[in-house]
C-alpha cells in the first residue's frame, strides 16, 4: 500500500518542481528598437524645447515673464515669434554660466537679434542636437556597427554613434563629441564625451564646458509612433549638479500626417510626399537672408 502513495508523491513534486521552473525562468530579452520600420519614417520633435523630468535638477526653461515662441509654433498659431529668454532661477547653474545667460537676455530684451548657431548654419552640439526636427524629421539610420541620426532642415547636422566600441582616446573636442552606444533591451543608450564649448546646450544658448558628459536613452512608445529620449547631462564646470530632460518626437512619414501637422503652403515643411529625406544645405537656402554671424565655408572643395 505504500508504494502508490510513494508514486503519487513523487508526481506532486516533480510537477511542483515544473512549475517553479516555469515561474521562475528568466524572461526573454526585449527586442532592440526598431526606429525605421521602413526607409519613409523620420521623427519630428515635441515643441516646447526639452521637458522637465519627473523630479530632480531639470533643464534651463524660459522666463515664465516672456515665453517663447519659436517660428515651429508661429507656424501653427500665427502668434508673433520671439527670441528665448532663460530662466536664471534655475540652480543648477554655475555663477559664470548664469552671468553668461543674464548677458544675453539682457541684449535680447534691449532689441539686439543674438541669434543661435543653428540660426547661422553651425551644427547645435549635445544634447542641443535633439532640439531638432520642427517639422522637417530627423531620420535614424541603424547599422550593424553604427548609428547615423540625421536633421533633414540641416543636412550638415549629423551625428554617427559607433555600436559596441570604446571611447577614442585622442578625439580632439569636436561639435557633435565622440558617441559610443549599444542596446540594452528595447532602449538605444549613447554616451558622448569631447564636446566643443563652441556649441551651446539649448536654444537659450545655456554654455557648458569642455567637461561636458551627456547620456541619452532612446525607446519607442505608444505603439511605435512616438520616441522618447531620456537625457541625462553632467559638467562639473559648467553645473552646480548633473540634471535630467526628456524630449519626445513624433513617427511621420509620407501620407501619415496623424500626429504631425503639414502646411501645404509652407515650404519648410518636410512631411510630404516626395520624403524620405529631401536635401537641404542652410548655407546655401535662399529663405536666409541675415546672419549674425559669417557661414561656415570649405576652404577647398570636397573632390
């Protein structure tokens, strides 16, 4: 009589054994994300500059007397645009950084045009690269051993993050640094160091130092059609504290205009049906007709 018992109990543990083993297999890893399911889509940005984060040292925003109005949101609301005005309360700035920013808004304020770098065909620099994409998309292009992210208003404004690889040791101080990456899940994560402080942080023109070390997650959300960029930013000679943004874009794509305004008449905006990716070269436009400071040129030609 003993032995079913015994046989019976042996069945018990071995099925209780299966299902701990069920519960308690690791899950499958999450796919890389995928930000080009096909060669149309690009990303336009999320206005508003870059978004607080949910608690902690955020980014420098506009003063709350004179909010912005960039030419994006001019173009959906008609309301007259203006130049940035920062916020000089924020902490996380250092002393000569904030004197720095108090100067030009003050030559703002008194009528003086002091236009950004983008404004004047330099290249915005990290993480000011992610200010980009104000209707004409920024495109990522994934290879097996880099990644290429490019601004269609700017074609010049190209960044190449190299997968899997250290960071050079004797990369000079250049706009767009030295960006290493790699894949963790369903998250592109890219480390950038060497830096130039000839570019500035944001479109206040907030300076930082060649110290300046940023980290950006990239992932996609709500089903695909928006991507999400966790920054985290760090300089100990420009920042009392390493800070924290998010910036948002928005999947578009010819003929898929849900999320993404297009003004037909407007001849900046990059959603239309001739896409993916239409040449653009800002030293060369025609709609440009003051700069502040001279253009960047080739001392000799390219072939």
């Amino acid at each position: 009589m003993p032995r079913p018992m015994l046989r019976l109990s042996l069945s018990l543990l071995s099925a209780s054994a299966v299902i701990l083993s069920a519960s308690t297999a690791p899950a499958a890893p999450a796919a890389p994300p995928n930000f080009a399911p096909n060669p149309s889509v690009g990303w336009v940005v999320v206005l508003g500059g870059f978004k607080r984060p949910a608690s902690g040292p955020g980014p420098i925003m506009a003063d709350p007397k004179y909010p912005n109005v960039n030419n994006n949101v001019f173009r959906l609301t008609g309301k007259q645009p203006t130049l940035p005005l920062a916020d000089l309360s924020n902490p996380i700035l250092q002393p000569w950084a904030r004197d720095q920013l108090a100067k030009r808004n003050a030559q703002v304020l008194a009528g003086d045009e002091i236009l950004g770098p983008p404004h004047n065909c330099w290249p915005r620099g990290v993480p000011g690269f992610l200010l980009e994409g104000g209707f004409q998309p920024v495109f990522i292009i994934q290879g097996k051993l880099d990644v290429v992210m490019v601004a269609q208003a700017d074609n010049h404004q190209l960044r190449r993050v190299r997968l899997n690889a250290p960071h050079a040791t004797d990369a000079a101080p250049s706009w767009f640094g030295d960006s290493i990456g790699h894949y963790e899940g369903d998250t592109l994560v890219v480390d950038t160091i060497g830096l130039s402080a000839r570019a500035f942080i944001d479109d206040y023109q907030t300076p930082h130092s060649d110290k300046l070390h940023v980290v950006e997650r990239y992932r996609l959300i709500d089903g695909g059609k928006q991507l999400e960029v966790q920054i985290h930013v760090e300089d100990e000679g420009a920042f009392t504290t390493p800070w924290n943004a998010i910036q948002r874009f928005r999947r578009a794509e010819p003929g898929e205009h849900e999320y993404v305004p297009v003004l037909e008449i407007d001849a900046t905006s990059g959603v239309g049906v001739t896409g993916p990716l239409q040449e653009a070269v800002c030293s060369d436009a025609t709609s440009h007709f003051d700069h502040t400071t001279p253009i960047p040129q080739s001392p000799k030609p390219d072939f």
